[in-house]
C-alpha cells in the first residue's frame, strides 16, 4: 500500500521500520519541527525524522496542519491510508478523509481508557495492573475512532513508563502490520468504543514531577515510575553549597515506616518514609549527569540518616 506515515517520538519509530520492512511504499513521512534540547539548546531533528533521513524518505515537518496549503500537499501524495503514531499534531478533518481508507492510529492505553496525550505515564501512576496496544481508524474526536485491534498488555508492579513504552511499541508495530494486511484484503473490522470506561490522560504538568512523601508509599512508587525517565519525578536534596534538583528514575516498595520524607536507611540504596510504608530509591540522575545507582551517587553526595527530603 502507498502509505504517509506521521509520528514523532521514538515510539514511534518501530512502526515505521515494521512498514517498510514489509514492502509498502511510504510515500513521506510527517514529523514535528526541530526542537530545542540538550545543554546547547541547538535544534534537533526527532527520532522518526532521523529514520526517515536514514530511509532516503521525503520529511515533510510543518508546525500546523491547519492551513490550505498543507491539505494540498497532502492530498498530493495520493496515499492509501496514513498511519500514525504519537504525532503529537491534531489531524484536521480535510487530512483525516483524504486517504482513500483511512487514517490509523496506534495509541497506548486500553481504549476508551486513557484517552489523550499521555496514556502510558497516566495508566502506571493510577497504578493499573494491565494496559492495551490498540489500532483504531480515526475520526475528528480525540481517540474516539473504532477500534480494529486490541492487545492486552500486562504490567508489572515495578515497570516504569519507559520499559511499557518500548514493549508496547514493539507489539504495536507487529499490530499496524495486521491491520494494514486486513485492510488490503477487504477483511478490515472496526468496532466502535464503549461509551463506559471513559477516562483521559492529560499532558503531564510540570507541578506533577515534584514528589510528595507526605502521600502513600505505593502512590509515590507509581509517581516515581510512572514519571521514569521522562520527564523525571524528582525531589530537592542538600548539598554542602546548594540544593540540589535529583531525579528519581527507578524505585521499590519497602516495608518500613518513619516520618514522611525522612531518609531512615542508607543501605541498597536510600530509604525514605511515606505516609504509610516507604520507598527504596534505586537509581537517580543528578542535573546534566547520566543517570547512575544510589550507591554510587551517595558515594559523590553525602547523605545522612535522618535527613529530611
């Protein structure tokens, strides 16, 4: 099939690869512009852009797809279908019926469940024990198309956002294969979303990285993970000079108590009291450092016992 594949992040970038693994003709490849990033602020392409780059495939990066001349460029390609994923673009209706079968959709949550921006961070810090992968045909609302394929996704108790992206990024380009093999042989079944079970998964706010010890030890464990490795849940600590912003990127559940926030064990990583239980802090990332183990960053950062985070 004559496909324009749209997508940005790096889950994105395994459906890509899967489609043209399996002979179909992309036609462009649709991304969000160059952002700033890193230490230097410099421009930088996205993954799916770079792929694209790497593929010998037309970019096309506009910053909206709201005006006329984008719909004629579109509608230009005289694609079969278009396939996104993570775009991070609202398709307008023009685009949306301009391919002959459809546009795809590869969205990270057990539809109508988690409906929105940020599926996979909002599904493991409500603490949901199972997510889906699910292929729908879009329409003009926001994830509301019918769905064509639905895998379910188990997840474990200490998985953080990144590793359920990766493996739901995986089984969804496997998925998109699906759909697209029942759409080229006339077998294609969508079926339309459940009117219960609504719920929507908003933009991360940056007041929500902040980490809280005054709440439960298994909401800040699904904080912690939910937040991994991007953008980050994070705490201030006191250096000898300054505080200091840390990440925490990896955590456990303990069965320990104390006085939220306080720091009550220094061994196998740092131990610090919630309201009600404790969490095992397992890995961090100090500003413009790698991340690293506990153990290791105690090592460059003193901290005693009985400090308060």
């Amino acid at each position: 099939m004559r496909i324009a594949f749209m997508g940005t992040p790096e889950f994105a970038v395994p459906t890509l690869v899967a489609i043209l693994q399996a002979g179909h003709e992309v036609a462009a490849v649709y991304t969000q512009p160059p952002r700033p990033a890193g230490r230097g602020m410099r421009a930088r392409i996205s993954p799916v852009h770079r792929q694209a780059i790497d593929a010998g495939l037309p970019v096309f990066a506009p910053a909206s797809l709201k005006q006329a001349s984008e719909h004629h460029a579109f509608e230009a390609l005289h694609v079969d279908a278009a396939v996104v994923v993570a775009y991070g673009l609202l398709l307008p209706r023009p685009i949306l019926e301009m391919p002959c079968h459809g546009c795809f959709n590869l969205h990270a949550s057990a539809l109508p469940r988690w409906r929105g921006a940020a599926p996979i961070q909002r599904t493991i810090m409500a603490g949901d024990a199972e997510t889906a992968a699910a292929i729908m045909r879009m329409d003009a609302g926001l994830d509301t198309g019918p769905v064509c394929l639905q895998q379910r996704v188990s997840i474990g108790p200490d998985m953080t956002a990144g590793e359920l992206a990766d493996l739901l990024a995986a089984r969804g380009a496997g998925m998109m294969l699906e759909v697209l093999t029942a759409l080229q042989t006339g077998r294609l079944v969508c079926s339309p979303q459940s009117a219960e079970g609504v719920t929507y998964a908003s933009k991360i706010d940056k007041g929500e990285a902040r980490i809280d010890f005054t709440r439960p030890a298994q909401d800040v464990h699904n904080q912690i993970r939910g937040l991994s490795p991007v953008p980050g849940a994070w705490l201030e600590m006191q250096s000898a000079r300054q505080g200091e912003r840390i990440k925490i990127l990896r955590a456990r559940l303990a069965d320990a108590t104390g006085t939220p926030g306080m720091v009550i064990g220094l061994t196998e990583g740092i131990l610090v009291a919630c309201a009600g239980g404790a969490v095992q802090i397992l890995e961090v990332q100090r500003p413009g450092k790698r991340p690293m183990p506990t153990d290791d960053f105690l090592r460059g950062f003193p901290l005693r016992l009985g400090a308060q985070l």
